[in-house]
C-alpha cells in the first residue's frame, strides 16, 4: 500500500518486517502471512505503533500468544503488532500486581505473585494468555480446586488498567469500564487497548496456592491437548448455560471427524486440533459441519468463541 513506506519510516525500517508467517506466533500453528509485523517492547512502544497505524489509516491486528484465534490462510493486508511488552511489579505490601499488557499469565506473572504469597492469580494456571487477552476474554477457570463449585473470572481482581482508547487517548480506568460479561468485555465492541493492569491480590498460604496451581494443571491436561503435540486454539464455541457445547457435539457422535488437518479431539468435543498441516480452510469447513450437525441434530445453534483474523 501507498502508506506502508511512512508507517514503516514512523516505526523505525530496523523495527518493522514485511511478509511474515503467522502460524508459528499461533497456538494452531495455522495462518498466512502478514504485509507488515512489529513487535512492541514496552507499553509505550505499543502505544505509539497502534497510534502510528491508525493515522495511517493501515488496518492492524493485536497479537498476543496467539490463542482463540484462527488466522487466515491468506494472512493479515495490514501490519499485525506483536505485544512484546512483558514488563511487571509486584507491591508486596499493598497487594498490588502491575503487568504490561504483553504479560504471559502463567507461568510468568503467576509464578511470580505466588512466591511473593500474593493469592488471587493462581486458579488461572496452564491457560495460554496474556494480560491483554485476560481483559479481553475476562479470563476465566472453573475453580477454586478440588470442589470447582463455580467459575472463577479475572474481572474479580482487575482493580484498574491503562488503556489507549479509540479516541487515541491514554487514560486508566477502573473494572466497571469494562463491563466484563462470560467471555466477553467492552473490548470486543471498542477500539480501546489495555496498555497495562493491576490486580489486587490477598495474602496466602503459598502451599496452598500452589495445591490449587497443581491441581488445576492436572485438572486441564486431563481434558485439553498439549499445545505442543495437538495445537490448537482452545474451545471453537461458546458456552450455552446448562448444555454446554462440548456435550452437545460428543452427543452427536462427532469426536474424531476429521477434515484434511483440523480434527476434533478425543478428549474434549470443543477442542479442534491441528494433526499435521491444517488449513485454516479446513478449519472453517470443520467448524460448518459441526455447526450443521448440532443444530439438525439437537436445535441448538453454536456460536464461534475464537476470533477469525484476516483473509480466508
């Protein structure tokens, strides 16, 4: 495009590369290649790239780690900005744990608030997402183990965050800003970008919590592929309250069904796993059928969870 060559010079030519693969940045090792890529360091660095893509009135994609979603075989016309901003402090004494919104989750920020016996973060463990992705989604895990009596979300901890708003303005707004819903949040509906969050945090046992840490990582594995042999990009659907949309697939019969790469796991019904060089072709078609089969089968119509980005 006319306005690469100025989005470019904004970035810094040493910053920006051109016609990169996504797959590998993805947890189902699926997707095409993007026009422009960057990677942001910092907050400010973030910042700056998605203010300098907007003035160019250049379409972008936030990356993350790269999970609940699924990439085009075609790719990204744009530049895809690749959230490498990880800083964080802990404030021991207050309960405060500040991350950059590039921030993995677990093991780093986790790890870290349990050995400074900060509780709060912990039922959260073995869930591929950053700080970003954890506002965006209101990151969420059925626990606290072993009764797991209900679903425990991030929203319950975010005191505050730092945004870069659709207006282009920096300001830090409080939890309620957000209107966390079950997998959703105002995110999904505005141009608006967690720059960095706190969470408050209570004191804890640190065995304890680390019980909880381990038991909820057995409790996942037992159910969800290892990301490194079956990639994936974690539940395809949404949630329908008191069905549940894994039920309903296994209850057609339909674990197994394969389509080219993209098969539907063995051990969760709502997982899609990538057996050896799926497409994200493959990946929709399977989607379609499933979707087709559920709602003949039972009347219920499924709804996509993961986001699908750029050209199919």
């Amino acid at each position: 495009m006319d306005s690469y060559p100025d989005l470019i010079a904004a970035l810094g030519p040493d910053r920006v590369q051109r016609n990169v693969t996504l797959a590998p940045f993805t947890t189902f090792k699926i997707g095409g290649p993007a026009d422009l890529y960057y990677e942001a360091r910092t907050a400010d660095e973030l910042a700056s790239a998605l203010l300098a893509a907007r003035e160019a009135g250049i379409d972008y994609f936030l990356l993350g780690l790269g999970a609940n979603i699924l990439v085009g075989d075609g790719g990204f016309r744009g530049l895809v900005i690749r959230n490498a901003a990880t800083g964080y402090a802990i404030d021991k004494l207050h309960g405060f744990v500040t991350a950059e919104s590039g921030c993995v989750m677990y093991p780093d920020l986790i790890e870290q608030a349990v050995a400074a016996g900060l509780s709060g973060l912990e039922h959260y463990v073995g869930i591929p997402s950053t700080v970003g992705g954890a506002l965006w989604q209101n990151l969420h895990f059925l626990a606290p183990a072993p009764a797991r009596e209900r679903t425990m979300f991030i929203e319950e901890v975010v005191l505050n965050a730092e945004i870069l708003t659709e207006e282009n303005t920096r300001r830090t707004v409080g939890v309620d800003y957000f209107e966390f819903g079950y997998d959703t949040s105002i995110l999904h509906y505005r141009d608006d970008v967690v720059l960095q969050a706190t969470f408050r945090l209570e004191p804890g046992d640190v065995a304890r919590m680390r019980r909880i840490m381990r038991e909820n990582l057995e409790w996942r594995a037992a159910r969800h592929p290892p990301l490194d042999a079956e990639p994936s990009a974690g539940s395809i659907f949404k949630k329908i309250e008191g069905v549940g949309a894994g039920r309903l697939i296994d209850g057609c019969g339909m674990k197994g069904t394969r389509i080219g790469g993209a098969e539907i796991t063995h051990r969760h019904a709502n997982i899609l796993i990538n057996r050896g060089g799926a497409t994200a072709s493959d990946v929709r078609s399977l989607i379609a059928q499933i979707q087709e089969t559920v709602e003949r089968e039972t009347g219920y119509a499924l709804e996509p969870e993961i986001s699908f980005i750029g050209e199919f």
